[in-house]
C-alpha cells in the first residue's frame, strides 16, 4: 500500500464531521480503529506485531529480541479537534519509508521495528506522552492509576474497557535496552523550514515545558442578585492569571498557555464556586522557565489574596530541557547530505522521552502555515515524500550500512 493509499485509509479514522478535526483519545473506539489500522499495516507486510504491557504497538522486520534494533514511528491519537499530521505522518511514513527500502533490495544487519505509542497527547487523562513515560519508567504505576478523565473515569477503568490489563503497566528496560537508535519523523509544529525554504529538517533539542493545574476557589452565589462588592467570584481571579501568563511569557520570550479550562457549576446565571484552569508553559531553558512560571504564580496568588480566593497549583507533568544525542543527529547530517537545517522546538514528543535512555533524535516536514492542534494543520503532498525518502535513507543508513 503506498504512503498515498495508507493516509487515506487513516484519514476518516476519528475525524469530527463538524469541526473537520479530529478526536482520537486514548482507549476510545477511535483509538482501537488506529490500532486496529497499525495492526493490519504490519502484518499485510509480514512484520511480527505485538502490544507491550503498556499499550504500545510494534511492528517487527528482523528478531524483536535482537540487540541493536533501530526504531521509528510516533503516534496516532490527536489533541481535541487536532489535525491531520501530527502524529499519523510519523507513523505512515515509518511503514512507507520500509516499503521504499525494500523496493531499493536493502538487506538489514539491525532488527527495524516500527512503533506506535499510546497516549501521547495526553488529550483526555492530562498527561502527555503516558506510554513512552511509562516504558521509560517516568511514570509510576500508581501515579497512573490515579489519572482520571474529565467524566471521572479512571486510566485502568478504560484500558480495562479497552482489552487491557492496566495491572501490568510499567517501566520497559530490557526493551529498550534493546534499542540501538530511535529516529520520530514529525510534522513541524511551526514555520522554521517554511521560512528556511526547506522540505525537512532534523531536530537539535525540545525545550523544556511543563502543565501545571491552577484551582480558584470561589463561593457560588446567585449572578442577578449577588452585589458585586459581596462576591468571591474565582472567574475574575482566573481571568486575572490568564493576562497575567501572556505578560510574562511575552517579557520572558517564551509562552504561556491557558487552553483548558472547568467551571463549577456551570450555570448561566451562577458566580461560579470553583473555576480549574491548565497552563501550558515552554522556554528555551530551565531558567527562564522557572522565571515565566513563578511570576504567573505570583500574580495569580496577589490576585486571589485581594479578591479572597483561595488558590491550589499543582504541577501535573513537567519534561527537562531534551538535547538529542549529538552523535546521532551528526549521523543524519551526514547521511542526509548535510545541507538539512537544524532547528529546536517547543512541542514535546515521545522521542523527547525516551532519550534519557536511548539515542534518539527527530527529523521534521515543512508545515508551511505553522498551524498545529487545529484542523488547518498542513503539510504538502511533495513535502511528506520528501520526508519518506529522507526517512528511509536515515533507517538505511543506521539499519543496513
């Protein structure tokens, strides 16, 4: 099947038809149709297929207990009406770039092995990158047991449901010491290869970035009779903190992002009694980050002690400054001619994750709008085959040379 008739055969899988965006989350129907679809993928091309303890997918050319093995993929679930490619376009072209390698006569001396993993966008328990956190031993079982969904229902309640035995979770070390080099082709989540001129690029470092829950604590109260000097409304404090993060981020040359937000309870006509928002913060390094964050605590507490809320912050997951091995990313340099760019990025990845225990680095396709999380994100036909052949050249070079 060609890179062309696999992204079609992904492409309805989950998509929203009002929004043209896509909801696949994790252990959801459009979640097991994906897994469902990466499983056909592997073995019509005769690759050994697994599930690890937890939930992530493999697709094996070669012995999958053989040492050394180079790995590519990314995932398949989406951020809430995301678009297209972030995600699917590392996963198709893993199986395309095989295909293509194949047709070249290539003969391996490494075990390939093509991966999907679970949860990565974090998008309906709040934290990213579940599955290669938890192979990589960053998440706890019991801390992933804890997680919970907007409608209550927890992380094992719905791998459960799923098929799975959330029992079984855990850290992953013997696979992946396993690993010899692990290479994610992604979708630029920004516009430096548009600006550059350039299809492709490869990755130097993800910044550090991190989601902390911030509870303003209100008291509920009738809005049409409720004077204003008599309320204790967490709405204005939250309001408040959102200005707040925009300021600092902009002093600081970083960001900062309220995009989650739950209200109680929700009524028109009610002063709410709880108001939960979710910053999203990244910075090029840890010490500006620490800058951002604190000041917006800051200001968010000042406020709440002037209008007598009550405040709770709470980090929920945090991911250190990630530089990608550097003998591996000189080794796609080379392979790939050397003329391809170099660039970081504020997006966070599973190969971010895993790189504290294997090498790992990133190859990047031009999104030439720099829109991602949204139906609008893009990337041309010519540009995701480019990024196939710069792909298949880089596992060539690491899995046959």
């Amino acid at each position: 099947m060609t890179f062309h008739a696999m992204w079609a055969d992904l492409a309805p899988i989950g998509r929203d038809t009002g929004s043209g965006g896509y909801r696949r989350y994790a252990w959801t129907g459009a979640d097991a149709d994906c897994r469902a679809w990466f499983r056909d993928q592997a073995e019509s091309r005769g690759l050994t297929y697994e599930t690890d303890r937890n939930g992530n997918q493999w697709a094996w050319l070669g012995d999958p207990l053989g040492e050394g093995a180079v790995v590519t993929g990314s995932h398949l679930d989406s951020v809430p009406d995301g678009g297209a490619f972030d995600g699917p376009l590392g996963v198709v072209s893993a199986f395309a770039a095989l295909d293509e390698l194949r047709a070249r006569g290539a003969e391996f001396r490494q075990p390939l092995a093509i991966t999907n993993f679970g949860d990565e966008e974090g998008a309906r328990f709040g934290l990213a990158c579940v599955g290669s956190r938890l192979t990589a031993g960053q998440l706890t079982k019991e801390a992933a047991h804890r997680l919970r969904d907007g409608d209550g229902v927890t992380l094992p309640q719905a791998m459960e449901a799923a098929g799975f035995d959330p029992d079984a979770i855990g850290p992953d070390p013997e696979r992946l010491a396993r690993i010899g080099a692990f290479v994610e082709l992604h979708v630029e989540q920004g516009r430096a290869l548009d600006l550059t001129g350039d299809a492709v690029g490869i990755a130097s470092a993800i910044w550090p970035h991190g989601r902390w829950r911030y509870d303003f604590h209100g008291e509920a109260n009738h809005a049409g009779t409720t004077r204003l000097a008599d309320r204790r409304d967490p709405m204005l404090t939250y309001a408040e903190t959102v200005l707040a993060a925009r300021r600092e981020a902009e002093l600081a040359g970083a960001v900062a992002t309220f995009g989650k937000i739950s209200v109680e309870p929700n009524g028109v006509n009610a002063i709410p009694s709880l108001v939960r928002g979710w910053l999203d913060s990244r910075a090029t390094d840890q010490a500006t980050l620490d800058t951002v964050t604190e000041a917006i605590e800051a200001a968010a507490r000042a406020a709440a002690e002037r209008q007598g809320i009550d405040l709770a912050v709470v980090r929920e997951s945090f991911t250190p400054v990630v530089e990608f091995e550097h003998a591996l990313r000189d080794e796609l340099g080379k392979i790939l001619g050397g003329q391809v760019p170099v660039l970081g990025t504020g997006a966070g990845h599973d190969a971010g994750i895993l790189s504290a225990a294997v090498p790992t680095a990133m190859l990047f396709v031009r999104n030439p709008t720099g829109v991602s999380h949204s139906p609008a994100e893009y990337a041309a036909e010519d540009d995701c085959v480019a990024g196939v052949h710069a792909l298949a050249d880089v596992l060539e070079g690491l899995a046959c040379g």
